[in-house]
C-alpha cells in the first residue's frame, strides 16, 4: 500500500537559519503530493502541493520539488522565522491507484518544529 | 466562510459509552472525510462520504465504529462501546463536488477514555 515517510523530528532551528524536512513516498499509481502544516490548537491547512513530477510547490517562502526519481518531496525555507513553529505533515493522494479523491490523503507521521527567536 | 465545524472539541468518555463526533463541512461542500491520529503517530484515514452514502470506509474498524452524512445536517462519526484504545484525536475534511479540490480540515475532536 501506499506510505509516506517523514524526518524523525523534533527539529528545532534559531531564526533565520535553514529549514529542510525530508520526505519519501511509496505509492502504487502517480500520486500528488502536499505538504501540510498545523499550528499549535488548529486544523490541518495546505501548505503547498505539487501534481506531477518536477512540479514545485511554494507557499509562504516554503518550497518543496516533486522528484519522481528519488520518490521524495522535501520541505526547506531559506529562512525560518518564529511563527513557523508547528507541526508539519508530508501527505500523497493517489488518484491513480483508485483513490476517489485529494480528500483522501496518506500522511507521513508529523514533524514538530520549533524556532527560537 | 465559515471553515469545518467540528464539535466538541474535547469529548471524555468512560469504558463501554458512546461517541458521537460531529462534523459540519464548509458551506457548498459535499465530500466529508475523517481520520484519526493516535498519539505520536501520523493522521490515518478512515472513511469518506458524501451526502446519504458512504463512498469508502476502507480504513473505518469494522466494529463499533459507523459514519453518515445525513441529507440534512452535519456528519456524525459514531463509536459504540468505546476502549481506552480509541483516544485519540478524530479529524473531518470536507471537499468541493469537484474531484480534484483540496480538502479543508476542522480542528479536530479530541477524544479521551477512561
């Protein structure tokens, strides 16, 4: 079946300072792939999505590069600031493989971040 | 636009009650999902639906759990009996009619067994 796999975390950063998150992915079809970010006490929101391989996404000074060949979509922002600090999940909805929708997601297990002023 | 409603936000149960947990999607969306994400571990699917049919439950336990998505109303995630092992926190997403939208998140219910 499909899985995403995540960084072990926590991961704390000063500010300013470089952020990569690294995510793999096994799937059975061609899955798009998001990045998820949840802050303290909220839901879930999109942070940034890309649908097919070389696609980049980018939010919010966050990026990540959807790479086919490495089955990867790493998360990195040139420059963290305090209010980064959440949780961030890797996530694949694979239409291809009978998914119904992109409302059907597989999530990596979360990474904390934490960034210190 | 109000963003999806979920209530209550903390539900304490002890052995052997129900649960209902109730979700109420963005307005104009049609697609509810739910997952649930036990401690130190990632969110895990569990059923999608949409009004008055459930489309996959491919991830719901096949006992004492059920979901449905009324005509009218919110969408009611139901868990009988329940076990210390089902504390958790219990997520709804509600998408658009079209099939490749992004799905919106509530806050979550947080459910907790004793």
């Amino acid at each position: 079946g499909d899985s995403v796999t995540q960084m072990e975390g926590p991961v704390t950063l000063s500010e300013e300072a470089f952020l990569t998150i690294n995510c793999t992915y096994t799937a059975t079809g061609y899955p798009s792939l998001f990045w998820y970010v949840q802050y303290p006490g909220e839901g879930l929101q999109l942070l940034l999505k890309a649908t097919k391989a070389d696609d980049k996404g980018s939010n919010k000074g966050f990026e990540a590069t959807y790479r086919k060949e490495t089955t990867s979509f790493h998360l990195e922002k040139g420059s963290v600031q305090v209010s980064d600090s959440a949780v961030y999940f890797c996530a694949l909805s694979d239409l291809g493989a009978g998914g119904t929708s992109y409302g059907k997601l597989t999530f990596g297990q979360g990474t904390i971040l934490t960034v210190h002023p | 636009n109000a963003g999806v409603m979920q209530n209550p936000r903390h539900l304490v149960r002890r052995r052997g009650q129900e649960a209902r947990l109730r979700c109420s999607p963005m307005k104009g969306h049609s697609h509810v999902y739910w997952y649930r994400q036990l401690p130190e571990e990632g969110l895990k699917f569990m059923v999608y639906l949409q009004k008055e049919n459930i489309i996959d439950e491919s991830g719901m336990p096949k006992e004492r759990f059920s979901a449905e998505f009324p005509k009218e109303g919110p969408s009611i995630l139901r868990i009988q009996q329940v076990v210390r092992g089902d504390s958790a926190a219990y997520f709804c997403a509600s998408s658009a009619l079209q099939m490749n939208t992004e799905a919106f998140f509530g806050q979550g219910t947080r459910l907790t067994v004793v």
